[in-house]
C-alpha cells in the first residue's frame, strides 16, 4: 500500500549546517505519529520539506505517492500544515477566513458549508466565528486555523504542536478528532514538546536529534531500544542527552 508519507534519504542544510541528515521516514495511512526532538533537531525543517516548502539537496518525498517537487501541486493537495504559529487576516471574521481556504482548495460551497457546520460544533467555534479575527484569543485562532486545515479533507494533516495554548476542553476535543481521522483511514503528523500528548495518542512515535532519526516505533519498542522502564520522558531524556554519545552538530564542508 502507498504509504502516506514516505521520506528517503532526505538531506537538508542551510549554509554549512546540516539541518535533517539523510532522514528516512514512512508514515502509513491511518497513523498517528509523533514527531519529537529537542530544540533546534531539525523537527520543523522536515515538516516543511514535507509539505513542499523547502526542498531537500539530495533525498526525496512523497506524499500519498506524488513526489514533491515533481508533482507538488498534487502531494499539496493530500496534505494541510498547520504551523505553530497560527496566520489569519485581522480585517476577516474566520468565517471569511475559512470561506477563503475553501476556495483556494475547490471546495464547493454546499460541502463547505457542511464540514464547516460540524467543524464549528466539534470545536465550539459558534459565537467567535462571525467576529473579526484580530479579537480572538491565541485558542480561538488555534481553532479557526485547523479548521482551515481540514475543510478540504486532507489525506495528511502535518501539524507543529497542535495543542500550545489550548484549554484542557479543546486538548481533548482535538485529540478526539486526531483520533477520528485516523480511524477513518487518514494520516496525522504532529510535532510536539508535549511528551504526555505524544505518549497519550500516538500509535508510533519518531526522536530526531542533530538532523537524524535517533528512535522509532511504538512506545513499547522505544521503551525496549532505550532499555527504560518508564514514561517516555525517560526515553526522551536518555536519547537525547547532550552529554553521552553527542555527536556536535552536524556541519557539511
Ligand atoms: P525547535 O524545537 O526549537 O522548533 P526544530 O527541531 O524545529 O527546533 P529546526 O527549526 O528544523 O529545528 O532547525 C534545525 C537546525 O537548522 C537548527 O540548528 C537551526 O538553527 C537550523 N536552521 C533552521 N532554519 C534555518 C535557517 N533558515 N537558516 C539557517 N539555519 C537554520
């Protein structure tokens, strides 16, 4: 089966600084997976490769079997990325907002209708959605912009720490929806600091420190590869120690 997100041998670097080092990585379809790293690992560099916004020097991608960069308008219409930092236009109300998206990915207005009436009750978007966005909340932006995300019903959503700054309701009600869309066959991608979160809904969870895959797999195969008992932190915290086996950071000449 076309795997939902299949990196091969991706290499990127800016300048001297090699970011993601020869990164292979297969997503299958209907997975949830965790994509975790300390800071600066190389973690938002190749969700931006994955969604065709930088392009790797050597290696390729492929999203539900397009291969970026070759046939990116067909892998960027599989996929959503939400950011970490959501992007709305202050002078549109975020039903303005989301009627935008819906164009721009041919979503005829009856369907978007529809997706956007379910969104708004899943998420609680019903007494902001007619407001103007440069009034809302960093939560209720969060909202909008991941509903913008799923309006046109992606195969892949290529999320950066989806739940920074949501309520506990809202985690809850987001994890909901990760699930659902898995369980109907989709893909969700998410990068997180949030270890309990990772722990909590991933089916599969990928460590990346200095540009390189250093675990993957289940929490159960990370727990047996870093010969740990205990909660992920743990895993985390051993794998990722500055302080044994470090490899500096990685430079190309
Ligand atoms: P964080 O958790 O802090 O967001 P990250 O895992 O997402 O980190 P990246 O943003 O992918 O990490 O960065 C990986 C490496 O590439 C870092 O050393 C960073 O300094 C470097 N880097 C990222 N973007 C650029 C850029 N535009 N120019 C030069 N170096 C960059």
């Amino acid at each position: 089966m076309t795997a939902a997100i299949d990196i091969q041998s991706a290499h990127k670097r800016y300048g001297q600084k090699i970011a993601v080092h020869d990164l292979t990585l297969t997503v299958p379809a209907g997975e949830l997976f965790a994509f975790l790293g300390p800071n600066g690992a190389g973690k938002t560099t190749t969700i931006k490769m994955i969604c065709g916004l930088l392009h790797p020097q050597r290696g390729t991608i492929h999203v539900c079997g397009h291969a970026m960069g070759v046939n990116g308008l067909a892998a960027k219409a599989r996929i959503a990325y939400v950011p970490d930092q959501p992007f709305l236009y202050d002078k549109l109300t975020g039903r303005e907002f989301l009627h935008f998206v819906a164009a721009m990915y041919h979503v005829a207005p009856e369907e978007r209708d529809t997706v956007l009436a379910d969104l708004s009750e899943q998420l609680v978007m019903g007494d902001f959605l007619d407001k103007l966005t440069q009034s809302y909340s960093h939560g209720m932006k969060q909202k909008v912009v991941l509903a913008s995300a799923l309006l046109h019903d992606p195969d892949v959503l290529v999320i950066d720490e989806p739940m920074v700054g949501l309520d506990p309701r809202t985690v809850r009600m987001v994890k909901d929806l990760f699930r659902q869309r898995t369980q109907a066959g989709k893909t969700v991608f998410m990068s997180t600091h949030t270890l309990e979160i990772a722990e909590a809904v991933a089916d599969r969870i990928g460590i990346i420190n200095h540009g390189r895959v250093v675990a993957l797999g289940k929490l159960s195969e990370l727990r047996a590869q870093a010969r740990a008992e205990h909660s992920l932190e743990d895993i985390f915290l051993q794998l990722t120690n500055p302080l044994v086996g470090a490899t500096e950071d990685a430079v190309e000449l």
